[in-house]
C-alpha cells in the first residue's frame, strides 16, 4: 500500500528501502522527531497522523532525538529540556498513547552513542559528504562548512534504528537516503563480524510535504511559514487568512488555479473528499472567494485539532506525568538497548572480561 509513493516521486520501481507490507511481516517501528521547538501542522500531515494509525499495528517506539538536535543547535543545549517536553506534548495530544508506544530520549541511551562510534568504522566520509538531504539541509542552514557532528547525523540515526532493532521507519521521503545509508552500514557490520542486526524498510507516507503559508516549498518553523499544533484558533485564523493563494485572482468571480493555491493543497492535506472536490471546482470557476474559502478550511483545521486540545489540556494540567511517561519509556528502552550493545560487543569479539 505504501507503493503510492511512485504517484508523487519519480522512485525506482523496486526501491530496496521502501518496505512492502504485503511481503514481509514487519514487527517494530522507530520514529523520531529533534526537539527543536514546537511541531506543525507538516509534521502531523508527514508523519504524526500516520504514526498514530500505526501504533495499532506495530510495536511503536518513538525516540526524541536531543543529541541529533545538537547537531544545528550546539550553541543552546539549555532549551532542550523545554523543547523535549513539547514535542512529548504535541505527540500525546496528537493521539498518540503511551500504552501502546514507548516514547524515548536519546541523550538517556548512552548505548546509542556507543554504536554510532563503532559505526562510524564502517562508512567512509565521500558517501556521508554526497548525501542529497544533508547536501540540501546544509544548504539551506547556510553552512559552508559542516561540523563532524552534522555529517555523521544519518550514522547515529543508524544507531538509534539498530540498537531497538527496529525493521520498519516510518519517514517523510527526504529521509529515504538515511535509510539506505542504514541498510549499507549494518549490512556491513553483519558481514564482517556475523552480527544479528536488523536491516531496516522505511515506510513512506502518502502525502507529500507540507508548503508553507507564504508558498514556500516547505512548512518550517525556521522559515516563519508554519501553523503550530499548539496554536490557539485565533492565530491559525489570522495566519490562513495571510496564506498565499494564487496570486493572479483578484475577484471572487476570477477563475483560478488551484494547483498554484497553498489553501488548495492545505484543503487536500486535511478536507474530506467532497470539499476538496468542491474547492476545485468552485475555484476554478470563479465561484468562491479566497476569504470564504480559507474560512473553510480553519474550519477543517479546527475539528482536526480540537480532540488534539482536549488532549493538551489534560496533560498541561498534569505535566508531571508527561515525565512519568518519558522515564518509563526510556527505562523499557534501555533495557532493549543494552541487550543489543551485549549481542554487538559478542559478535566483535570484544566482551572481554564477563563481570
Ligand atoms: N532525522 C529525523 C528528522 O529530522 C529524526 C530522527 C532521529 C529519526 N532519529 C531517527 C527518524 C530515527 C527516524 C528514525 O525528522
């Protein structure tokens, strides 16, 4: 089913990192998400909706990953706290439940740490330095020249795939190059010391990035363009109304393109499929105006997120055991992981002296 990435990427046919479903059984997903502030309207359309359909199926861990947050962020370690407790808080309110997923710092796995050092023997630096999405990332970062920590992000993204020994990541398509990268390295590590790690499948969502209210390619939270889950329903109003429609349409009456519309793309994110076919055709025939149709779709926009609010303001009035759920989380976690360290360090040979 997840072959509908082929409708809107031009992927080989048979591309050996997207899982297929119906061939394999696939048992436990890693996901992670860097606590770098807030999370937007593109990660649920990206990645959250579909995590929270899949903790039904799977066994879900989901990592917040605040080493690889330091690999931008160096300079600020003292916002992680704050930023880890949000991005806890927007995947719970999300729907995301604690029963069935274990939700996971990465700093509190030093395991982690670990493997990515033994890792980092088996790749060479050519590879790391010619990935698209690092290429791309530092490009729109303004880096000129990368910090060991950056370009080695996708070798400790392994490490945190491995040591749960996940088989299944579910990631938007600009992570695809870190899966493969994944699937090299620790076929290699296989190979070389008969290691039992797991090779991992990304799971690709349907739905393809979310733009950004000014039209931008891309809804980020750098870029100033993003609808915030936590936004209250005035400021997701105010920041439809500013969104970039198609800049040609004057009048009401003007026919227009809804294929150029951010609103449009918002309406087939998050509308169902009668209003989606409505706008459309309304728009290209001059029979809706641009305020009457973003009007519709905060309206969308706000019955999505009220569940999510309700949610919210639950564990806003009891953060306490938003801790409560990182620490049993991440203590079930390191067990897993340092049973993986012992079956890693065994097959290299370098269990030593048994305690
Ligand atoms: N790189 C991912 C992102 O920026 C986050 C992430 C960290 C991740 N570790 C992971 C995703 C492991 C999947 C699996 O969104």
């Amino acid at each position: 089913m997840y072959k509908q990435v082929q409708t809107i990427m031009d992927l080989k046919t048979e591309n050996a990192a997207i899982a297929d479903e119906s061939k394999f059984e696939y048992k436990r997903i890693l996901t992670g998400d860097r606590p770098t502030g807030p999370l937007h309207l593109g990660h649920y359309a990206g990645s959250l909706k579909n995590r929270v359909r899949l903790q039904d199926k799977y066994e879900t861990f989901i990592l917040i990953a605040d080493i690889q947050a330091l690999t931008t962020n160096f300079e600020h370690p003292e916002k992680l706290k704050d930023n880890i407790f949000l991005v806890a808080l927007d995947n719970l309110s999300a729907g995301i439940d604690p029963n069935l997923s274990t939700i996971v710092i990465q700093s509190m796995i030093p395991e982690i740490s670990e493997l990515t050092t033994f890792f980092s023997m088996l790749i060479s630096i050519n590879p790391l330095k010619h990935n698209p999405t690092i290429k791309t990332e530092a490009k729109e970062r303004g880096y000129e020249e990368l910090t060991y920590g950056f370009l080695g992000y996708p070798v400790s993204q392994t490490a945190d795939i491995a040591v749960f020994k996940a088989d299944l990541v579910p990631v938007g398509i600009d992570q695809l190059p870190h899966i493969e990268l994944a699937r090299k390295i620790i076929r290699k590590f296989n190979e070389l010391y008969c290691g039992k790690l797991v090779e991992p499948y990304a799971l690709i969502d349907k739905f393809p990035r979310l733009v950004g209210l000014d039209g931008n390619l891309k809804m980020s939270k750098s870029y100033g363009n993003a609808i915030n889950l936590s936004d209250d329903y005035d400021s997701i109003k105010t920041k439809i109304r500013s969104a970039l429609t198609d800049k040609n349409r004057i009048h009401p009456t003007d026919r227009g393109n809804p294929d150029i519309c951010t609103i449009y793309s918002y309406h087939r994110a998050f509308s169902d499929e009668n209003l989606i076919k409505e706008t459309e055709y309304n728009c290209k025939n001059g029979k809706i105006g641009c305020v009457k149709c973003k009007d519709n779709l905060f309206e969308v926009i706000k019955k999505l997120l009220e569940p999510m609010n309700e949610r919210r303001a639950y564990y806003l009035d009891n953060k306490d055991e938003i801790w409560d759920i990182l620490l049993t989380g991440t203590a079930k976690a390191k067990a897993i992981a340092s049973e993986t360290i012992k079956e890693v360090k065994e097959s290299m040979k370098m269990l030593y002296i048994l305690p």
